[in-house]
C-alpha cells in the first residue's frame, strides 16, 4: 500500500503543487496509513476467552493481571489466543487454560493462585518455586518424673525370737564352729566278776568336751562333731571308768522358725577303753578291756543371739560287753550340752 501511494503522490506531484488543500489530505492518509503496522510490529492484544466461578477474579481483573505478566516477559513468539476455563471439582479450583497448540491445566485450593499460574504461563514466564520450609523444630519432651517405690514395712523381730545368724540362707555356705562341753548319763555299766556273776547295778556318769562344724548338706546343711572325755560309775563300791572318743553326723537340722530353737537328727560311733576293779575276799581283782560303740538318737538345740547354745539329746546306743560290763550290748544315753559358736 506504501509503494501504491508513492506512485499516486509522485503522478500527482505537480497537481498537488497547483493545489494546496488536496496536498495536506494525502499528507494526513499517508500517516494514519504508517501507523497501523508500527503498531502490529510492537505488543499486540491478547484475546483471552475467561469463565469461572462467581468467587473467582473477575474477566476485567483477570486481563489487568495478565497484562501485568506479559509486561514482564519479551517474548514476540508467544501465543495470543487463549481460552481460560476454571471450575470447582472435589473442594479445588481446575483451571484449563487452552490455544491452538494444545490445552494445560493448574489446580489450586485458591482460585486466585489458579489465576496466578494461568497468567504466568500465558506471559512465558516460569513458576517460582518456593524455598523449602525448615523441618520443625523438634524439642523432645521432658522427662517424665518417676516416684520412688514405697517404703517396704518389714516387721522387726524381737530380739529374743530372732533366728540365729548362721540359719540364714546367704551364710549357709559359710562354716560354723562351735565349742562346748557335754554331761552323759547312761545306765550301762554292771560291775561283774570273773564267772560272769553281777556285783551290782550301777550307771555311767561323766564329762566330755565338744568341737562340732557345721557345713552344707542335702537337707540344708549337716554338723559333725567330735568329743573326748570320761565315764564312771555311780556305785563308789564297784568303779567302772570309761574313756571315751565319741564322733557323730547330724544330717537333720530343722529350725523351728524364728524361736532360735531347732530339732537334730545324729548318727553316732564311739570307741572306748575301760577299767574296773572289784573286789572278793578282802582282794581286788583289777580289769581292763575296750568297747566300741554305735547308736543314733536326737536332739533339741537352742540358739542365742549372742552366740551362746544349749542342747539336750538323747541316744539309743548298742556295742561290745567286756569283762566287768552289763551282758546287755543296749542301753540309752542321755546328754546335756552348752557352749559358744565361734
């Protein structure tokens, strides 16, 4: 169209100079006629078809916005006919956004960030993306205080009940030592004469001193003991005397509860040697022999707080008959015992 008026003005150029006021009407078309390329050469109007919800921007805001964005990125490439579609689905906003190259979609909780993302990708720009928020901060909780468990009330034995230390179960592997002295009394010992004829009758009296230990044993522990000590006869008239080496195993020992007091069950083998003299027509005739000796019996023991044990036992014993003893090989032993644990 510029070449054509160029060519019509330069026909015309001496007409124009006869004429003045047809001069000035070429000079004001030929303006208006360069000016409309100027303008589709520069940004040129996007042509935008926009629906959406009533809450959502309206068509006059949603233009000034994406003016704004265009305005912020050269790009003479870019698409200019678009058709922007938004509607509610499942509590979001969808917007469609669409052209002659293809359709794109941008879901939003907002409808207004669903605009945002429509209006910056029209324009060509690319979606800032936003830093990561820092991982909370995690304080761990305070520790939960805990209260101390209750006192315990234990009952507290008097001190004349309370058990003996060596019954404890933590010490029963520990030894225990005790040292005493026994009276026996038994009622063996018939002073006889050489054809086997009684004398008379008479019973055994005496002393012996006591070491015992007590270890472990199948029925929570066992003692054993060893004694040495002397025998004679009660009857002044007819004296029998005994020296005695006297060994027992007790392999029971029951405590009965906390009185200190606890029931033995023994086992005992005894070796002695003897003398006796009688006496037959104004002479003595001495004797002398040996006797072994075996029996089981019990016994009832105390034990004190402080140490201090009595005991009382009674044994079934059976042996040898020597010259000048009873012919009856059985008899019974009584003892009465006290000493100390070491």
């Amino acid at each position: 169209m510029a070449r054509l008026l160029l060519r019509i003005l330069a026909g015309a150029t001496g007409e124009l100079m006869k004429r003045p006021l047809l001069l000035g009407w070429l000079a004001l078309v030929a303006t208006l006629t360069f000016a409309v390329p100027a303008m589709a050469q520069g940004d040129q109007p996007v042509i935008v078809e926009y629906v959406a919800p009533p809450e959502c921007a309206s068509s006059l805001a949603f233009q000034v916005l994406l003016e704004t964005q265009v305005a912020r990125f050269s790009n003479p490439g870019r698409t200019w006919r678009w058709s922007v579609r938004i509607r509610r689905k499942d509590g979001l906003y969808e917007g469609t956004v669409a052209s002659e190259d293809g359709a794109h979609t941008a879901t939003a909780t907002r409808c207004d960030d669903v605009n945002a993302a429509i209006a910056l990708f029209i324009a060509g720009g690319e979606p800032e993306t936003p830093e990561p928020a820092p991982p909370p901060l995690c304080i761990p909780p305070p520790p939960v205080p805990v209260a101390p468990p209750p006192p315990i009330d234990r009952p507290r034995p008097a001190l004349v009940h309370a058990p003996p230390p060596d019954r404890g179960t933590d010490q029963a592997w520990h030894p225990v030592w005790r040292l005493g002295i026994r009276g026996d009394f038994s009622n063996h010992g018939v002073v006889r004469d050489d054809m086997g004829t009684p004398l008379g009758a008479t019973a055994l009296a005496g002393a012996m001193g006591v070491l015992s230990i007590e270890v472990p044993g199948a029925f929570g522990k066992m003692m054993f003991e060893v004694a040495a000590g002397g025998l004679s006869s009660t009857d002044g008239a007819y004296p029998l005397k005994y020296t005695v080496v006297d060994t027992q195993t007790c392999l029971l020992d029951l405590p009965l509860g906390a009185t200190g007091l606890s029931v033995l069950g023994c086992l005992r083998v005894a070796g002695a040697s003897y003398s006796s003299v009688y006496e037959e027509g104004g002479t003595q005739y001495p004797q002398t022999g040996g006797a072994l000796w075996a029996g089981a019996g019990g016994r009832l023991r105390w034990q004190a707080p402080v140490g201090l044990f009595l005991e009382a036992s009674v044994t079934g014993m059976y042996g040898t008959v020597s010259s000048g003893e009873s012919d009856t090989p059985g008899w019974i032993d009584l003892g009465l015992s006290a000493g100390f644990r070491l």
